[in-house]
C-alpha cells in the first residue's frame, strides 16, 4: 500500500525555533503492519537527542526528544500507544479507553532507524498491531530543544494543553 502523508501541528503553547515542520508518512505495508517515517524539518544540532542505544522497552520517552503513534481499531474505544526515540528506545502500551488502563502491550521490537539529513532529521519505524483491519492513527512528536525547552506536535490540538491521547482531528482510517 502506498503512503499516506501528514503533517504535524505545533501547539501553539509551545514554541520551538529549531524545527519548522514535521511531516508524517503511514502505510500499511501488510495486515498488522504499520511503517512510520517522521520528517522533520530544521536544525537538527539544536535538538537534544538520545545517544544510540540497543533497542529496549523503556518508560517515559516523552521526556525528551520521540516519537508516537496512538493506533486504535475503526470503531472502537480501546488504543495502543507507541513511544519512538532516536535511540532505538521504545516502549508500547495498550489503553481500554481515553487513558483509562495503561498496561504494556506485548509485541515484538519495533524497527526503529533515525538519521540527520541536510533538512534536519527522520525516524523510520516498523510496528506489528495487534489488528489487522483499518486503524484511525494519532501520531506526535516531543521535539526538546537544547535549553531544554519542548514543543508537542500532533495531527490536531484539541485544548489549552498538548493531548496526545486524544483522537479529535484524526483524518480517516488506514
């Protein structure tokens, strides 16, 4: 399947100077598959990015610099949450509803690449689902900026403060 792409809002609570754009392209490579590339657009040397790493499950990637994707079923209420660092760090959690019981979801190691580019930087992404049928996709990113001042990009804000769990302004299903 071809891609689909998106771009990335700035919550406007939350400037940023290194970064002008974020652009998302999704497909769907196979059933239960999902292939991610983040694309960012300004001067990666003023990011704060975790150093690589082995890939391993680890907590609280929005601390700093990731990437995520709220993935949930057409139709229903429950979601999974996907945390992408430019380490080869992730973490994966499923939802029974809006933040309503956070448990880790099993599933096998994303395959997670990131690169500096002369634009700025991308971070692709190979995730199994836990589903095969259409999903309606919340995707983000946490850009911290060296000072460590931080900015949160998604597909739409729906209030006063960043959101990410929220799929208001999630376009149609993939």
């Amino acid at each position: 399947m071809s891609g689909a792409r998106f771009p990335l809002v700035r919550h406007l609570a939350t400037p940023c100077e290194a970064v002008s754009a974020i652009e998302v392209e999704a497909s769907r490579p196979a059933p239960g598959r999902l292939a991610l590339t983040y694309r960012v657009t300004g001067d990666a040397a003023r990011l704060v990015v975790p150093p690589p790493t082995a890939p391993a499950r680890t907590d609280e990637l929005w601390r700093t610099t990731c990437f995520e994707a709220f993935v949930r079923p057409d139709g229903g209420e429950a979601y999974c949450e996907f945390n992408l660092a430019p380490s080869g760090a992730w973490a994966a959690y499923r939802f029974g509803g809006y933040r309503a019981g956070m448990a880790p979801l099993e599933t096998v190691a994303p395959a997670v690449a990131f690169v500096v580019t002369d634009t700025g930087c991308e971070l692709a992404a190979a995730l199994e689902l836990p589903a095969a049928g259409p999903v309606r996709l919340g995707l983000s990113a946490v850009i911290e900026e060296r000072g460590g001042r931080k900015s949160y990009w998604a597909l739409a804000h729906a209030g006063e403060r960043p959101d990410f769990h929220s799929f208001a302004g999630v376009p149609l299903p993939i």
